[in-house]
C-alpha cells in the first residue's frame, strides 16, 4: 500500500479551500425551482434539521458552551451553511473520527452523524435551506445538568464518594486561543480503594472554556498511568461489570486541561473536579482494568512538508486481553492511526482507524458485545502518520523537522488501551459467550430475512 493511498475517511471530496469554494458557490447559487424540489424532497429546518443538530450538535454550539457558534436557532445555523454541510460530509464534526468503513462500529456514547443525517443536511443546503414551520422546532433541550450535576449520580444511586479538585482555580484569559496547562492535586486517598465510576467535570464558570481536561494517576512509586478524561458528551465512565480501576492510598492525581479563551473577551476562572465511585470497602472487582501504551514510537522522523509520514509500532501480548476501550495519542502533526492485530496462527485483522485532530483527545469505547478478545502470543500493530505540510492548520513550522519529545512542538505515537487480562480458563469462556452470542444473531437475523421472504 502506498502512503497516499492510506484509506483517508477525512479526506472527502470537499477538503481544502478549493472544495470550500465549490460548495459556497453552490449555496449562494439559487438552485432552478424544479431542481430544489428534486433535490430537497421538503427537506425543511424545523422538521428535518433541527432535530439533528439539537441531538448531535447543541450540547456545544450553543450560548454559553463551548463551540464558536450556536446551532439553536434557524437564523444563525442558515448563515453557516456551507460551513455546515462541509463539516458534516467530511466528518469533522461532530468530533469523533471513527473511520466509518473499516474495522469495528459500535461504541458507547457514538455521537457521530449517521450516513442518512448527513444526507438529510446535505439536502436541506441543496435546497436553499428552507426555514420549515417554526411550530414544528424540537423543544430546546435541557443542559442545566450538563453544568450542575453530576450526570453519573442517578445511576450510581448517591452522590460521589470522594471528590478531587484541581489544586487552585486556573483564570483563562478572554480570547486567549488554546492553552495546555497541568496541574497536580493530592488525592487525600488515606487507604487504597476500588473505583467503580467515575466523573470528571469544569467548574461552573470554567464550563465554556474547558476543551477538555484528562486525569492521570501518579502512583506512590512515581510511574503513572492514564485514568480518565472530560470533553463534552464524555464526562465518566461506569467501568463494565465486575472490573474496577485501582487506587492506592497517597496517589496524586494529575490534571492535563485544554483550556480555550472565550471569544467575548472575558477572563474565566476554571477549576476542574474529580468524583469518584468507590467498590464497598472489602469488595474486589474480579478484574483490574488497566490504561496500557501500546504501538509506541520513540524514534519518530517527521521530515519537512511531509503530509503523510509513517511510522509502525508493534506490542506483544503476553497475556490474554480483553479490550475494553481505544484512543490514540498524537501531538499538533498527528494525522491518523490504524490498529491491527496479528494472531499467533499468522491471521491479521484491522480493529480501527481513527482520524486525529490535535484539538479533540476521545476516549473511544467498545460496546460490551464487541470488545475485542485477544490472545497472549498476538502482535498489535498500531500504524501513525503524522502532517507536516500547510495542510495541518496544528503544524507551526513546516520548515522544521521533528521528532519524539515531551514538549508540544515534538511529536508522540502510541494508542491509550483500556483493558483487562484473562487467564487462559477465563479467556475460554470469554470466546465461547461470544461465539454464542453470535450465532444467536445471525440466527436471528436468518429467522426475521426467512419470515420477511
Ligand atoms: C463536543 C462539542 C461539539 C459538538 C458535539 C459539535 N461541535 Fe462543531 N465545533 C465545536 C468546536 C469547539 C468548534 C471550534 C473548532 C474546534 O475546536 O474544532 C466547532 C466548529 C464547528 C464549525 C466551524 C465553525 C467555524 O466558524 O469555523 C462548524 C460548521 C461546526 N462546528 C458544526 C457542527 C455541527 C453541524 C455539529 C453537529 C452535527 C457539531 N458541530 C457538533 C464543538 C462541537
């Protein structure tokens, strides 16, 4: 395979300034009355749109949240639609870069679009973007909680059973762009305890300007291991039955922020919370979850106006794993990644692909039925390219070359892996639930072709 023809699902029709051009032309270009009906088909706002953007879209483009723009109300989304339409079929929002096409698709909390809504806004800006009925407008949803609750505490059934805070507030600036600071907080764990869920959340009025902020655990011994993260939409986890992470007593809890000044120009002052669920006291999770590294490269060579530099990391499993969630890491010139695994009897098969955006860190996370079930002995094979062209609006200097480091100017490449280990007995059982489960559906979607026939 060459390195241009990497399955780019980013890389639509529309990329780049050209295709930007061609569809403002086309939205500013009345459409001949015959040609908008066939197209739109009475595709209108109110009915059609709305309800898309006030599922997948409001919780950030909304007053007071974090998105540049509000997509509550026709008036303002018709003026961004050209921009819409090109964000949506070149799958750049809502941010999550799944490669549709390749490898596994179903995760928990997937708030990407589906192909039919993103024709549904393709149509509607095809066809002069009519307004529709305003009495059939969704209701405006409700995001009191999104701010002011913990949203894990209804399932959990109590409130948190302990809190950690950033260890001051952290004031951003107004129109202060993009910030990364980090912060340390003592646990004030005096014993070691099982987590069972976790939360982590902004303070009231850092809520606009947190981008995201990721937890990691600092272990009494000084090594460290990624905990957890927050972006909007993705605020915790209850960790799947019978596993739990493990916290000893006198962790630190490292915060990582993306901060991002508001655009009125007012100073904010945020300070992000920790909450965690714990296991009863006495009570063990069968499992240990873990966050591994896998797939990492410490010999990066990203050469000057490289758009497509590759790298290739490999880990071996020396236990069976069951994986539990994925979520690359890169720095500003990572550009997207593919995960394989090669099994002990030589089969190769791809998991994921997923886009990279310096500006979103997503944790993504199989759905139970799908997590993937690997034995000791297989090879993963994590594949990087890095962007070090114009192309890359993350790429400060073209001119340069660069190379592994800490700093943000360096680059990274590995993928944050999420999961726990089975002994061979466990991992036995394990493949033959799945193996039931899918002969269970196939079956089923056998009897319901067979009775539709
Ligand atoms: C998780 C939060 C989030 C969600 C959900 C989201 N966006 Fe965004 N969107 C942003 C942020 C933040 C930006 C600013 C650029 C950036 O940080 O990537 C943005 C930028 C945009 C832009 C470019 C605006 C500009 O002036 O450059 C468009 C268009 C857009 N979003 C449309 C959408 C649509 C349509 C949806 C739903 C289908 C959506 N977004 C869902 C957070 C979000």
């Amino acid at each position: 395979m060459s390195v241009k023809s990497k399955c780019r699902m980013l890389d639509g029709p529309w990329l780049g300034l050209s295709g930007l051009l061609v569809v403002l032309f086309t939205a500013v270009t009345p459409a001949p009355v015959d040609a908008q009906v066939a197209a739109g088909a009475g595709v209108t706002f109110a009915e059609d749109v709305a309800p898309i953007l006030y599922q997948k879209c409001v919780s950030c483009h909304r007053p007071g949240s974090i998105a540049p723009m509000s997509l509550l109300d026709y008036e303002t989304a018709v003026q961004y639609q050209p921009l819409i339409r090109v964000m949506v079929e070149e799958r750049r929002m809502p941010p999550w870069y799944v490669d549709h096409n390749v490898g596994i698709q179903d995760f928990k909390d997937d708030r990407s679009l589906t192909d039919e809504e993103i024709a549904t806004i393709v149509q509607w800006v095809e066809s002069s973007a009519p307004a529709g009925d305003p009495a059939a407008m969704p209701p405006v949803p409700d995001f009191e909680d999104q701010i002011y609750e913990w949203t894990l505490e209804d399932e959990m059934g109590r409130p948190p059973d302990h809190i950690v805070m950033m260890p001051e507030p952290f004031t951003i600036p107004g129109n202060s762009g993009n910030l990364f600071p980090w912060f340390i907080a003592d646990s004030g764990l005096e014993e070691d305890r099982w987590i069972q869920a976790y939360e982590t959340k902004p303070s009231v009025e850092g809520f606009p300007v947190v981008h995201h902020n990721g937890t990691t655990f600092i272990y009494p011994d000084g090594s460290t291991e990624e905990f957890g993260e927050y972006a909007i939409g993705k605020t915790g986890d209850i960790f799947p039955d019978g596993t739990g992470r493990f916290i000893p007593a006198g962790t630190q809890i490292r915060f990582s922020a993306h901060y991002s000044g508001s655009t009125d120009g007012e100073d904010r002052t945020d300070q992000t919370r920790l909450a965690l669920w714990f296991y009863p006291r006495g009570v063990e999770p069968e499992h240990r979850l873990y966050r591994d590294r896998w797939g990492a490269i410490s010999d990066l060579d990203i050469p000057p106006y490289e758009d497509s530099a590759r790298s290739d990391g490999f880990t071996i499993l020396d236990q069976n794993v069951r994986l539990t969630a994925y979520q690359p890491h890169m720095h500003n010139l990572g550009d997207r990644q593919c995960m394989e695994v090669i099994y002990p009897d030589q089969r190769r098969q791809t998991l994921n692909c997923v886009g990279w955006d310096f500006g979103w860190h997503i944790t993504y996370n199989y759905a139970d039925d799908v997590q993937p079930l690997l034995p000791k002995g297989s090879v993963i094979h994590l594949t990087h390219w890095h962007n070090n062209s114009e192309s890359n609006p993350w790429a400060g200097d073209p001119d340069n070359w660069v190379g592994y480091g800490q700093r943000s100017t360096d680059d990274m490449a590995f993928a944050h892996i999420s999961n726990y280990k089975l002994s061979d007995e466990e991992f036995a059982e394990h493949v033959a639930e799945r193996r039931r489960l899918v002969d269970e559906r196939r079956r089923a979607a056998e009897e319901a072709a067979g009775g539709g026939g």
